[in-house]
C-alpha cells in the first residue's frame, strides 16, 4: 500500500521561512555572549513576521521547525540547552497567541516582540530554577535578563515592524 502526502504552497512557504530563521539562530550561536543565555534572538524576528502574515499556526511551525532543526545542527538536541530553548520558545509562543486576538491599532510588533522576550525569558528561567538550579540566588539575574528581553525585544520588534511595512517576507 502506497501512502502520498500532498504539499501545499503555504507549506513550502512555511519550510521556506522556517529554514530562513534556523540560519539566523545557527548565526546567532557563533555569536560571543556578554552573558550566558543572552542572546538577541534575531529568528524571533522571521516569526513576528509570520504570525502578522500567515496566521498563529504558521508561527507556531516555524517557531518549533526553528528550535527542533536549530538543536540537532548545533548538536544540542535533548540537552539542556534544547530544553531551555523549547520551554522558552512554548512560553512565548502561548503569550503570542494571547496577543493575537487584540486591537492591532494598539498592539503591534513591537509590542509583541517585548512581551515575547520577557514570556521566553521567564520559561527558560522557571525550568533552570524548576530542574537545574533550585536556588533563590538565580533571583539576582533577574534584572539583567529583563533589561536584555526589553532591548532585544524592541530591536527585533522594530525589525519585525520595518519588514512588515516593506511587504513582509516572500
């Protein structure tokens, strides 16, 4: 028995975008850190776009194509690092679609992408203190990580914003 799985354009374009943010977070990974776990998070960029274009599912795709194909290029897969990342991506990802369903004349990249790097940051940070690091002592890294999630999620959502005003992503 011969089973055919059909693809649809939007497919192809989903993969197209997908591959497209895992080049940007294999970029980003060679990219010196002031801070451990600090990063700009430029494939959050591709999936701004996305969500403002294609819809939530689409989002949600490239987000979890992004961290699943990012981590086995990387050599990360089912490390902590992956887990890190997937938790952070899934928190931000449910913030996202919180968000999707509100006036977009007050709501738009920007603010998503803030509100995004904080979800992202404070999923990551629940599972370090939750499996890694059960300690309060982790509470003193807050600040710096919330200053990183509202100068990265600024920068990216201004990105977003320009890319959508120029006619998004092909």
């Amino acid at each position: 028995m011969q089973v055919s799985i059909a693809t649809t354009a939007e497919d192809h374009r989903i993969a197209r975008l997908a591959a497209f943010a895992i080049g940007l977070s294999v970029a980003e990974a060679v990219i010196p850190s002031p801070l451990p776990g600090v990063k700009p998070g430029l494939a959050n960029i591709v999936t701004l776009v996305v969500l403002q274009q294609l819809g939530l599912r689409a989002a949600v795709w490239v987000s979890l194509l992004r961290v699943v194909a990012g981590s086995l290029i990387l050599g990360t897969f089912l490390s902590p690092s992956f887990v890190l990342s997937l938790s952070g991506a899934l928190v931000s990802l449910a913030v996202l679609a919180a968000l999707h369903f509100l006036p977009t004349a007050w709501f738009g990249p920007v603010t998503f992408s803030i509100a995004a790097a904080y979800a992202h940051i404070a999923g990551q940070l629940a599972v370090v203190y939750l499996w890694l690091m059960p300690h309060v002592g982790l509470l003193y890294f807050v600040p710096v990580f919330a200053a990183a999630a509202l100068l990265f999620g600024t920068v990216n959502g201004l990105a977003a914003a320009r890319l959508l005003e120029d006619g998004g992503v092909p």
